[in-house]
C-alpha cells in the first residue's frame, strides 16, 4: 500500500490530540517531528514512537524523508511555515484557522499552486462520517430548503494572559481560536458563503475578543448565528432548520451523530462510531488526495478557506481586533 511520509512541525499541545488516533489513517506513516528545539522534538520523537526528530522547520523542510508536513504551531505562523515547506516540494496540512487573514491566505495559495503541491486547512469536523452523512442528507433536499442555521462554541478557559488564548502575539481571541467552527461549519452545511456579516462583541484586557457574537446571510437570505467565547462554557451544539423538518447535531466540531425533527414524525436518531478525537480522517482524505495527484479539493477547499478568513476579517475590523503580527502585512 502506498503511504505518505508525514512530518509535524510543532508538537505541541493540539499534537497530543491528534496522535491519540492518527494512527488510523490507512495512507499515512508518521516520520518525523520538528520544532525550534531538538530536545522538544527528540520528546515528541520518543513519546509518539516517532522514528526522525528535527531541530528546525528549516532541517525538516530540506529532509527527503518527509513528503507531507502537519503545521501544527500557532495562528501567526501558518503562513510562514507553510511557505516554507511548500517551497521546499513538501505537501502541507495546516491548523485552522487558516491563517491571521486573507492576504497571508492568498500568499499560501499562491505559494502552493507556484510549487505545485497540496495545501489544506486541517477544519477536522468536516471529515466527520457523521458531518458527511448530514451533508447528503440536506443535499438530497430531505430538509427542503435551508433557512436557519445556529451554532456555537465557547468554554470557560483559565484567564492567563500570557496563555496563547489570550496573547495578542499569538493570535489569541474567541474568534480565531474557536469561532472559527461555527462560521466554517454552517458555510458546509449551507454550501456556500455568506454575503453579508454582523457582529457584537466583548474584549478581554489584551485587546483580543473574549466573547464573539455573529449573524450572517446568505444570497438566498437564509441566515445564520454563530458565537464563540473563552470565558463561558455553552452546550456546543448545531442547530439546521429546513422548510420540511431541522436536525440537532451535538458537538458539532466532533460529531457522531445527529437527530432528524420532523413535523408527525417521531425524531430519527443517526449515530456513528464514537472517536477519541477524530482526526484521522482529515490525514486520510488528504493521503489519499495526495496519492491520486489532486491539488485541492471540495470538502475544504482553498478558495473556502480564504473567503472564509475574509469574513473573519470584516469581523476583527468591526471588532478594531489587530495583531502585531499584521501591523506591516496587512
């Protein structure tokens, strides 16, 4: 069986997650690890049963052991690293959020098509067998037509203010962290962008948003209300209303299954497999992308990926949320 060589660049606190069943994608054979410290990556090597560790993206980057990188550092350095190692002939899974904006998420693209390599956002949920079940479900019409989605994301994380979640330099606020979800994930299930975006909004001392509350409307003016924040805990949960019925899906960022409502008929459970985290199904789809000689693809492809940090952007500029990573760049 023909596998891809994949390196991580950046084992740290979401990597712990990710390995928990990485494993599992069939096309993929984990290599190597690379941070700015050997001795951090050489922990990662040995705790993960990881054969190469790499004390600089640079080394791994210039490595012919690793055909696909996994950047896994935080927000400001997507962009960045994901041109280097696209520039250096290698595939490239990136976090989400994409990146900071759509202007570094232009250069990513562009980067990519110029070195002819895969590049995709690692958005996890949308590779869910229980978010690609309720995808055909609304494309097959069983819902009727779309007009409300409603979804949200927010957990009361500890108030440090030097912590990644709360540090401007490092990309912190609700939005990017975590409001991320529910934008990308009702423009999957809507299949398309929005056209217009409100926001309402709270901060915390460092200037980021701790508290995020958006609508947006499509061209068909279905709508959608999204909301994100660090400093409250919600249920988490995705809300689709149809013209013929609506459907519950808990923790939508990591489903297994979902609940059908329509009118006289008795709520229609559909359940899948349970996950320890899930996301080897996003490192399959992208091995098996990547062995069939395909570029980009439909699940989250990159013209989504930049228009969706584009709506993001009209957000932070309603929010005057900037980074110091942007001053010169945007």
């Amino acid at each position: 069986m023909e596998k891809v060589r994949l390196g991580i660049a950046g084992p740290g606190r979401i990597v712990h997650r990710v390995m928990k069943d990485l494993r599992k994608a069939e096309h993929i054979n984990i290599v190597a690890a690379a941070s700015r410290s050997l001795e951090r990556a050489q922990c990662a090597a040995k705790e993960f049963d990881i054969p190469l560790a790499y004390g600089s993206y640079e080394e791994m980057a210039a490595s012919d052991e690793v055909d696909l990188v996994y950047v896994a550092v935080p927000h400001p350095f997507h962009c960045s690293l994901s041109k280097l190692f696209l520039s250096a002939g290698k595939h490239v899974i990136v976090e989400k959020p994409f990146a900071m904006n759509a202007k570094e998420a232009s250069e990513m693209i562009a980067c990519a098509k110029a070195s002819n390599r895969f590049l995709m956002e690692g958005m996890w949920s949308r590779f869910f067998p229980a978010a690609q079940s309720l995808k055909a479900l609304i494309e097959s019409g069983s819902l009727g037509r779309i007009r409300r989605i409603t979804a949200d994301f927010a957990f009361k994380a500890d108030l440090d203010y030097e912590d990644r979640l709360y540090n401007p330099t490092l990309g912190g606020g609700s939005l990017l962290d975590v409001g991320v979800y529910p934008l990308s994930l009702m423009c999957f299930y809507k299949g398309e962008l929005p056209e217009k975006v409100q926001v309402l909004f709270d901060k915390a001392e460092t200037g980021v948003d701790s508290l995020c509350s958006f609508q947006i409307q499509f061209k068909d003016g279905a709508v959608g209300q999204g909301f994100s924040a660090l400093d409250v805990t919600t249920d988490q949960g995705m809300k689709i209303y149809g013209t013929k019925g609506w459907v519950e899906m808990p923790d939508f960022w990591h489903p297994v299954g979902y609940i059908v409502h329509k009118p006289g008929n008795e709520p229609e459970v559909h359940e899948f497999a349970s996950e320890n985290e899930g996301f080897h199904h996003e490192f399959e789809f992208a091995a098996t992308t990547i062995i069939s000689g395909q570029l980009d693809q439909s699940v989250i492809s990159l013209d989504d990926s930049k228009l969706i940090m584009r709506v993001m952007d009209v957000m932070r500029e309603e929010m005057n949320v900037k980074y110091p990573c942007e001053q010169c760049n945007m």
